[in-house]
C-alpha cells in the first residue's frame, strides 16, 4: 500500500513532468480510409508540431508517408484543416512551406508539385480537396479544393484574400501552365467543402458571406458538372438548403447519390439530413444533440455511411460524446448509441474494405486521443445518453482476435499507445458540471478534482482551481483525458474546464448567447464557475486563477479586470484590444466581431469599453503572458500591449514570447518551457514550491 505525503497542495511531485507532455506525442489529427487501408495525420511536437501522414495497410503494418521534413498543412483561414486527400493510394497534399498542392505516387519517395508558384509567398493556399480519377471528367485526374488567393492583383481587386472552389489537373500541367486551373465556384466571401456526386455529374458545397460565420448561416449549393474540353464546367447552381439562422456542415453524397449534410434548422440543434428526390430536405434520425459542430477548421467528419446502409455518427449531448448509428430505412428513429466507454468521437468514417466496421479518434476518461477501429458485431447499443455515468465505464482497447467484452463494441488501436508514465490510479476523471450564473441562466463546465495517490494535503485545506478557458469563442472543451490536464491536478490544482455562454454543444440558443456580449456573458460564466467551486467546498476561495489562449485570453483578462475573484490569471496569446484585432486580423475572422460585439468602426464605443487594455486600472493581481512571434490571428502586439501596461501599473508578471510559434506552440521546447513557466509562476502567487526544477522565466516583481 502506497504511504501518502502530506504536502501543501501544488507541490506535489509528479510523474507527468512538462516533458512527459510531449515525449512521444503525435495528436492525432485528420482520418481518412482509401481501400483497405487507413491514414490518418499526426501533429508531432517532437518534430516542430509538423503534420506527418501515417498509413497503416490491412495486416497492420505502419508507415510514415510524408519525406523527412515535411508537413501537410495549410494556411487556409489560417486554421488551416483539410491538407490531404487519398484515392487509390495516390495522395495530394498541401505542402506547409510553400502551400502549394503536391501529387505523391504509390511507391514513389519524391512528391511533384500540381499548382504553378505563386508571385509571392503562400500566395496561393488550398485545403478540402477531393480527388476525382481519371475517366471521371477526362482521360486524367483531377482535385477539387478550396484555394485562397494571396496574390497582389486578387488583393487589389477585392480588398482582401479570396477564397474559390477550383479543380486542378494531377498530372502537373498546371505547373506551367496556371490558367489550366479550372475556376468553378467564385463570388461568395467563403466556400468550403466541395463534394463530387458518385458518378461525377454533380458537386456540391457550402459557401457563406460577411459577417456570417459558418456557424451562423451557410448555404448549400448544387451544381450540374460537365467535362468540357479544357476540364469540368458548372451549370445549373442551385441552393437546396441553408439560408439566414442555419447552420450548414459536411455535405455528404450517400451511396445512392442522395444528398446529406448536418444542419441547425431542427430546433437549434446539428442533426442528420438529406435532399430527397423531390428536392425537399427532411431530418433523419431527429435528437436533442449535437451531429456536427462549428467549422473552424476544415476537414471535419461527423457521420459516414457503413457497408450496411446505416449511418454511423459523432453524437455530443450535455459534455460528453458517443458514437451512435442513424436508420436511414427509420429516418424518425433517433440514433441509438454504441457502447464503448468513450466519451470524445471525432473524425468518424466507414472502416476499411476486410476490415472494422468503422475508423474513428476516440478518447476516454483514461485514454487519450487516438485512431480507433470500431468493430460492431457483438456491439450493444441503447438510447443515446443511456450509457452510465463515465466513471463507470471500462475503456478497453482490444486486438481484432480477442473476445469483446459483453456489451462492448471491439475497440481496435491502430497505432500504439505512447508508453504513460503513470498508472490510471493517477488520472483525474473528467466529471460534467452544470452551476447558476448571471440572470438566471445555467451554464457548463467539465471539473477535474485534485489527485495523486502518492500525497496528500494537510487537513483543513482546499486546492487551488484553474478556471481553463478555451478558444473560439465558438468551441467546447473536451471530457478526455488530456494530460495537460493531469499535470495541473496531480500537482493538487482542481481544475474546471468552462462551457460559458456561447460554446457549441448545448444547441444554438446557447451558443448565440454570446452575440452582442463577449466580454461580459463568458465573464460572468467563468466568475460563476468560479465561486460555485469556492461555496461548494472544492477550492479555496483564495487561490482562484483563470487562463485560456486566444479568444480564451481575452475572456481571461476581461475577468481579471472583472472584480477581485481571481488571484491570478495566464494569457496564452489573448486578444487585449478588439479594435486592433478588427482592425488587423485575417479574412475568415474580420467580421466575426460583428455579432459578438457590433460592427466596426460604426460601435467603436463598445469596442473601447469591453477592450482588456482600456480597463488595465482594474487589474489588481499578477499576470503571466506567453506569445507566439508568428501569430497572424492574434499579433504579438496584442501581448506587448497589456504587458506594457500591467508593467506600468507595478504589478508583478511574466512574460514569455517564442519564435517561430503561429497560433498555438507546436514545438515541443516550447511547451514544455511555457508550462513550467507558468507553473513557477502560480508557485509564486500562492506560496507554494513546485516539486520541478524550474528556471525563473523573465518578468518583474517576483
């Protein structure tokens, strides 16, 4: 038996060191399936945050497809998603140096570029393609993507970058030649998703304009495809669905050439539908949850169609996921869930020829994110939401040869798992909260408690609490283990991951909660999340702290300057000033701060009076800022700002930038630096010596 020691909470030493964060990390990204084999992208810290492609044939065999040094990703909405497509062994991808669209060869090790060199750097960028072989539109192959244009005539022309659905020739003529790229779709500010009909004969897409986000409105677009004699040609666009309040994503053509998609028009909430023959658009398999979500990045699967003519689908309902089957044959049926144990789908498709039923990324209490096959022959499947609090459920992963457990799909890892340093007596599990917040409204959050079977606090005491924001606005956290997480907790923090008004998950009335009140609604959330922890025994109503990056930052400095809640708070590149963030931020997002603020200039007023840097006066707590010195969503001088002034005022801080580093740290130096850092810096603010050997990051009053 284990002999605890008792230490004050947030010194206790631990296993899940900052490089155990990233050693032997690969996040798993994107999956697709080409035959009987399964690929899947990877973003690997220990090689630069580079995104790898991994194939893995039907016998198991794993390999690395992309050459030494290169990445798949693009800059497309600068969230980029969507970088590569498979057919038939051949891959197009988006290559991260130069964004051009690259053909690789089964068998072959060279790449050949298939887009002519833009005039300047990036100046054209592609995501979401899809390939359509030979024969189809031609005696060759084409892809059909979303390009952005960078190119200094197109900027000059429409006063910023513009995005267009495009096919591209695969024989690489197109490198000489440019205008043998094929222009399909132009007009809309936005486009997304191009899918060819199975027979070739027609496209479909989504496409939305300012300052709609995707979330807000999308329209769904069909077209009539014919092959001319310089390539396909589009006749007939008509919108079959989508319009102002509706929420568009995946269109999806089924095997008998119906057209399906996610939509938003069912009472606010993601759910299957399709185009009938007739044209009319009817709900399939109808339910009080989320089927899809907010499209930040391309890419993105939330249903597929198996083998047996159902439709396997990522279900999210109050925090948690399930995988879930839809009855075409019973469209009023609602999906019935697959129990597995997990409670993180992402990325769902049907499996590979001889092989699982479906590929998706999963993830459990106590497992990370991973590529899972899913194997549904002796499955049990019951109500969506029927299956158990999670802290019962047993997530195992099995081999293909095994016995599944009763009631269990057949869970098959398609890679191994990096060796953990710790058994799962270490692990915190996730537990979905809901708590009262300002004018009588509810809000969510995932709590994660203090735990770490090695020590223990003295009696009498209560642990810190990181109040986690995360980005978007429009996003969710995720109820998985994430050992970002377990570093916090197994170093005696509690943790609450906040859903506040305006995350996705909760149906659209939530999620539009945050129109016209960024700066106050998610405040109020996070303050709340915060003392109903505090009143309710769980933490220390003294020791209170809040971070997020981005969109998480700007809520975190907004609820420093909020009142004197919080004891301390981290900014990971948060936006400071929403004038210069309308003023200097990219396509995709320069109108977003229309709803959730007002349009700029004409409400520049509000813009001033919700802005963290007009409000620096109120700060009374120590700061820690950590930037990226590439950050084209939120620049780097977004940081320097509130660090200027936060130094004006006296108050004690740290500040950290990185070279190299975009929206987000990829590198695992980095990461590892940036979260010990802001571990001392806690320490600091609380009185505690962290167990780790830190050095002192650069700051004053400490």
């Amino acid at each position: 038996m284990t002999v605890q020691r008792e230490l004050p909470y947030g010194s206790w030493p631990s296993p899940i060191t900052a490089e155990a964060l990233v050693a032997g990390a690969a996040s798993p990204g994107e999956v697709r399936v080409d035959g009987a084999d399964v690929w899947w992208s990877e973003s690997r810290p220990s090689e630069g945050g580079r995104e790898q492609l991994v194939r893995r044939a039907a016998g198991g065999e794993r390999v690395d497809v992309l050459p030494e040094g290169v990445s798949a990703r693009t800059r497309v909405h600068e969230y980029g998603g969507g970088a590569w497509a498979v057919r038939g062994g051949v891959l197009v991808y988006a290559n991260w140096a130069d964004q051009r669209l690259y053909r690789l060869d089964p068998g072959s090790a060279e790449p050949v570029p298939v887009t002519p060199e833009p005039s300047v750097p990036h100046g054209w960028r592609f995501a979401d393609a899809e390939i359509v072989p030979a024969g189809v539109w031609g005696p060759g192959a084409w892809a059909v993507a979303v390009r952005e244009s960078h190119e200094p005539t197109a900027v000059e022309a429409h006063g910023e970058a513009v995005n267009e659905i495009v096919a591209i020739p695969l024989d690489g003529s197109a490198v000489a030649a440019p205008g043998a790229v094929r222009v399909l779709v132009t007009g809309p500010d936005f486009v997304s998703s191009p899918r060819v009909a199975p027979g070739g004969g027609a496209l479909a897409w989504t496409q939305w304009n300012h300052p709609d986000m995707p979330w807000d409105a999308t329209e769904l677009v069909v077209a009539r495809v014919d092959a001319g004699a310089d390539g396909p040609e589009l006749t007939g666009a008509e919108v079959v669905a989508g319009g102002p309040g509706e929420s568009v994503v995946q269109p999806t053509w089924a095997p008998d050439d119906s057209l399906w998609f996610a939509s938003d028009r069912r009472d606010g909430w993601w759910n299957l539908h399709r185009v009938g023959a007739g044209g009319q658009v009817e709900v399939v398999a109808p339910v009080d949850a989320e089927i899809g979500g907010p499209q930040w990045r391309f890419g993105a699967s939330w249903f597929a169609f198996l083998a047996d003519g159902r439709v396997a689908c990522a279900l999210e309902r109050d925090g948690l996921y399930d995988l879930a089957i839809a009855d075409p044959v019973r469209p009023e049926q609602p999906p019935q869930a697959v129990v597995t144990g997990l409670t993180w789908v992402d990325q769902v498709a049907a499996g590979p020829a001889g092989g699982a039923d479906i590929v998706l990324v999963g993830a459990a209490p106590a497992e990370e994110a991973e590529p899972l096959g899913v194997s549904l022959q002796h499955a049990h499947v019951v109500a969506a939401g029927d299956e158990g609090d999670p802290d019962d459920t047993e997530f195992d992963i099995m081999g293909t040869a095994e016995a599944p457990e009763v009631g269990h799909a057949l869970l098959e890892r398609l890679r191994p798992a990096r060796e953990s340093v710790v058994g799962r007596e270490w692990f915190s599990i996730p537990e979905p909260i809901s708590f009262p917040s300002a004018d009588g409204r509810v809000a969510y959050g995932i709590l994660y408690r203090p735990r770490n079977p090695e020590a223990a606090a003295p009696a009498g005491t209560l642990p810190p609490l990181l109040v986690s924001i995360h980005g978007g606005p429009t996003a969710m956290t995720r109820a998985m283990l994430t050992l970002n997480i377990q570093y916090w907790t197994t170093r005696g923090f509690a943790v609450v991951d906040v859903n506040y008004g305006g995350s996705t998950g909760y149906g659209r009335p939530y999620r539009e909660l945050l129109n016209g009140a960024w700066g106050v609604v998610d405040v109020q959330d996070c303050i709340a999340a915060a003392r109903h922890l505090a009143g309710t025994g769980v933490a220390d109503p003294g020791k209170l702290a809040i971070r997020g990056g981005s969109a998480g930052g700007f809520t975190t400095l907004a609820a420093l300057a909020a009142g004197d809640t919080f004891a301390a708070g981290a900014n990971h590149f948060g936006v400071a000033d929403l004038a210069a963030l309308a003023r200097d931020t990219h396509k995709f997002e320069s109108r977003y701060l229309d709803r959730l603020v007002g349009p700029y200039p004409e409400a520049a007023d509000r813009y001033k009076e919700l802005s963290p840097i007009n409000h620096t006066d109120d700060l009374s707590c120590p700061l820690a800022v950590f930037q990226g010195l590439e950050d084209e969503v939120v620049p780097p001088a977004q940081s320097q700002m509130i660090v200027d002034a936060v130094r004006a005022k006296g108050l004690p801080y740290v500040y950290l930038t990185f070279e190299g580093e975009q929206h987000g740290f990829r590198k695992a130096e980095n990461i590892i630096r940036c979260r010990e850092a802001e571990l001392w810096f806690f320490g600091k603010v609380f009185g505690f010596e962290p167990a780790d050997a830190i050095e002192p990051p650069p700051g004053e009053g400490f």
